[in-house]
C-alpha cells in the first residue's frame, strides 16, 4: 500500500534534493585521498629470501613487534611500503594490524625489517 500524500497537506516544503549525498561523498574523497598516501612508491630495497622475510615476521607475531614490509606489484614496475604488527596467519596469508586489519600474502612481500624504535607491547 501506496500512501500519497498530496503536495499541499506536506507537513514542510521538500525541494525533492537528497540531503545526505554530500556527506557520503566528502567520506569518499577522504578514504580516496587516505590510500593515495597510502600507495606512494618508493625506492626499491633488496629482494630478501624466504627464510629471512619468515624469521622478521615470526618476531613480529611473537613479540608484537612493529615491521615495515615492501610489497610487489605486479600490476606495475612499482612497490609500495606498508607497517603494522603481525596479528596472525593463515597458510600462505598473514594479517597485519595497521589501522584497520590488511591481508597479505606472503608471496606478495619483496622486504621486511622491523621498524625502528619497536618495542613490543
């Protein structure tokens, strides 16, 4: 059921304009603006072994230690670093906290190195 109220027995003069659009799209152009600071390239660090990389994010895991991983792209020629804290794995995927959860795999990752200054909490 239908209720069509008519035009003049509304309670206010709506102008027929979503009133809330502005606010979803300021939200949007800030998540926007947040990942492309995010995603800044940088310069390339050595390519580091298997062993290596699984030992920095072990310590990680274990001491909730701070690292710094870089990651291939593969879509492009460029890598991008992202921190946080090793908060668990799942067969090829590890799961960082940063700040707000991230999953990665860890054929993705180039370089690891704990963050200098960590501390473990």
């Amino acid at each position: 059921m239908i209720r069509d109220v008519p035009r003049d027995q509304w309670l206010y003069n709506d102008r027929g304009m979503v009133k809330w659009l502005g606010y979803f799209l300021s939200d949007h152009t800030q998540d926007m603006a947040d990942k492309k600071v995010d995603e800044v390239p940088t310069h390339r660090l050595p390519e580091q072994d298997p062993e290596v990389i699984d030992r920095v994010l072990q310590d990680s895991w274990q001491n909730s230690k701070q690292i710094t991983l870089q990651l291939n792209d593969d879509g492009y020629l460029n890598v991008y670093n992202i921190s946080g804290i090793v908060i668990g794995t799942n067969g090829d995927l590890i799961y960082l906290q940063t700040d707000k959860l991230v999953t990665i795999n860890v054929n993705d990752i180039r370089h690891a190195k704990l963050k200098e200054g960590s501390k473990s909490i």
